[in-house]
C-alpha cells in the first residue's frame, strides 16, 4: 500500500491558523504606526537570539528592510503590498540557524519536524501575526518568506524545497536579501562575503572556487533577480542598480585577493583563510 503523501507546509499552516481561530477574510489595512511597532519587537528578537552569528543577525534583517522600502518606493507595488513586503523582510530569517541546510545543524527542530531555515522564520511570523493580519495576508507573506530559500532548490538533495519565486513581491525580497551591491561598497560586500564563511564554519577553503562561486553569484544568481523584476521597478532606478551590480562583478577579477588581504585575511597555498 503506498503510503500517504506527506502534507506541503503551507497546507499545514493554513490548518494551524484555521485552529487557532484565525479566520479573517477581509484583508486589513496595515497602518505606518503597527508596522513600525512590529518591527521593533521582532528586531529585538533577534538582536537577542542572533547575537552571535557573524551575517544572519540583526543588522543583517534591517540592512534588507531598508533594500526592500527602497525597492518598492520605486516600483508599481501598492501601499499595502509594500508594507506587506517589508513585514516578510522583517521575519525572512527569524531563527536562522547559521547554516545553509538547518536540518542538518545544532538547531534542527527539536520536534523532529524538517523545517527549513525559511519554514521556521514562516511559521514564526503566523505565530506573532496569525491573529492579526487576515489569512489571505498571512500565507502570502509566509510565501515570500519562503521564496528567500537559497541552497535547498537542487532537485534530487535530501531537503529539498521547491520555493523559486513566483511574484513580484517575492523576487523583490530574494533581490533585497542578497542585494548589498545596491548600497556597499566592494571592500564592505567581500567583507561582508566572509563573514557568511565565518558563520558556517567553511573556512579554509580553496580561493580560485570561491572566487568563481562570488563572480557566478552576482552575474547569474543576484543578475538574475534583478532582471526579473526590471518591469515593476522605474527605469532610470533599474539602470543605477544594473550599472552598480556590473562595476562590482568586475572587480572579483582584479581586486578580490587585494580586498581579502587588506581586510585582515590571507590565501596561502591556494587556501582562503580568514577570522
């Protein structure tokens, strides 16, 4: 007999928010001041239980909060849809366990549930907001949230979640989490760069595959988004973006080694070593 098809997670959230009592149809408007208290209480969250990861911290959440209002005030999105996609900027990476593959860290779910760093941070924005915002509202910022999923999209791996963006709003955040081109500059991206290999303990590492895997990040991954989200964004704000990500993928070439050095890191032997 072939056994039962294991529930989606956002099936199981809307089961969750139906037995809570959440049940409001009507979508609400979401008002300047409630987000701003939102945003103070979870950044507090997380300045807290994040304290001592080196990137998925708290400065990290604000830097895209501050991507995605940018984002949006220069695109065709509604006011609502806008504070929408600020509220999944605020949560994209609640509880990030620090590593890529949370089931595979210190903090897998202590329930034994394969949950995913994006499908914690989703739950735990239904949790705080379910009673709050209607059910429409919540599972579409549960969708962006999980449309933020980077290193579990290769079919055929052991968790593997098929969460490519399919709105705006969704392509919009996946830009702004990984678009520190926008405001950085290169020494502060490869800095920042490193510490993403300093929180996930994958250091030392060879320098030549690292320096492809930066150039094949910015030129397929981040080009990628923002491509897809040139029709909603103003022209003359999509060339500045498209011009500042191509000056940046130039400079791995000449300057990534010098950068590394003068930020304290060394490559020895073809090894990159930094602390």
């Amino acid at each position: 007999m072939e056994a039962p098809k294991k529930q989606n997670f956002l099936d199981q959230e809307a089961l969750a928010l139906s037995a809570v009592g959440s049940s409001l149809q009507q979508e609400v408007d979401i008002h300047d001041e409630q987000l701003e208290q939102w945003e103070r209480e979870v950044l507090v969250d997380i300045e807290r239980d994040a304290a001592e990861l080196s990137y998925h911290n708290d400065q990290h959440t604000r830097e895209v909060i501050a991507r995605v209002k940018n984002l949006a005030s220069h695109s065709k999105l509604s006011p609502q849809q806008q504070k929408l996609l600020v509220l999944a900027a605020l949560f994209h990476d609640y509880g990030h366990a620090g590593q890529t593959i949370r089931q595979t860290s210190p903090k897998k779910d202590i329930h034994g549930e394969d949950l995913s760093n994006e499908e914690f941070a989703a739950r735990k924005a239904r949790e705080k907001l379910g009673a709050s915002l209607s059910v429409g509202q919540i599972i579409r910022l549960q969708e962006m949230i999980l449309r933020t999923s980077f290193g579990q999209n290769v079919q055929g791996s052991p968790h593997y979640r098929d969460y490519a963006p399919k709105e705006d709003q969704d392509t919009l955040l996946a830009l702004a989490d990984v678009g520190a081109f926008m405001e950085k500059s290169f020494e502060q991206w490869v800095e920042e760069s490193l510490r993403v290999l300093v929180e996930s303990a994958a250091l030392p590492q060879d320098f030549a595959a690292w320096k492809k895997n930066r150039t094949g990040f910015l030129g397929g991954y981040v080009r990628s988004k923002l491509e897809a989200v040139k029709h909603q964004l103003d022209e003359k704000y999509y060339q500045e973006l498209a011009e500042k990500l191509n000056a940046m993928i130039q400079k791995i070439d000449t300057e990534l080694e010098s950068t590394v050095v003068n930020l304290g890191g060394s490559v020895v032997g073809g090894l990159l070593h930094y602390e």
